[in-house]
C-alpha cells in the first residue's frame, strides 16, 4: 500500500530536513510501501518498507513529535523508530486515548519534537530513564 496523507504529514515533519523525510513527502514514491496499517483505541500504528539507499536504518532513534486537534481534548504525538533494517514502525495516539475517526494534516498544530538528547529521553508526557 502507498502513505497515506497523515503517514506522509507525520514522516515529513519527524524526518524534517534530512533525506527521509524529503523522499516520504509524495504518496506515490515507490521508496515507501506500508505492509501494515492498524488502527487502534487511541490512534494507528503503521509498518513501513522503506528502500531508500544509505545508513539511514542503522541512525533511526525512536523521534516523537507532539500536536495539538481539535477533535483531541489533549495533545496527539507520533512515535517512529527502526524496527529492523530497512522498516520503519510509526505509531499516533491521542494523548487522552479516543483518535477522530478523520484525521487531516491541515487541521493539525505542531508542538514540536519531544525527543532530546540527554539522560532522560522525553517522549509525549512520559520520561523514561536511559540505561
């Protein structure tokens, strides 16, 4: 299956600036298939093969990106990470557990990047502690 728009929305503003994200930005981009689409209570999570050439799977961390609906009575947050060479797992919630039954990229407000490099990794409203 081809991105969808929000799967494209979400890639392009996680992988802001580097060669990922650029190449995720069109629907019709054979670099992209998705393998797995689930919805879930609080949101999706999607599966994603991604052919695009050089290191990029070894460098993938799990990134968080934060937003604000209104169809969300608490921030939304997309989670990406590399789940094995080559695939890409993102994963939408809603921070208050019920996810609009549409969701476009127009009517969403960026808060920005939750991941940070530090001790603790920030994702959504959680710290988890790095070992």
């Amino acid at each position: 299956m081809p991105l969808d728009q929000i799967e494209i929305f979400a890639l392009s503003n996680l992988f802001a600036g580097e060669e990922i994200g650029s190449a995720s930005a069109k629907s019709d981009n054979p670099m992209f298939r998705v393998i797995a689409r689930e919805k879930t209570n609080a949101g999706f999570y999607s599966i994603i093969e991604c052919s695009l050439d050089g290191q990029w799977a070894n460098e993938v961390r799990e990134r968080c990106w934060t937003f604000d609906h209104a169809s969300l009575s608490q921030r939304g947050v997309f989670v990406c990470w590399s789940e094995e060479n080559r695939t890409l797992c993102l994963e939408a919630f809603s921070c208050s557990g019920g996810w609009p039954s549409e969701l476009l990229p127009k009517q969403i407000v960026s808060r920005g990047l939750c991941l940070e490099s530090r001790p603790e990794e920030t994702i959504g409203y959680l710290k988890i502690p790095v070992t």
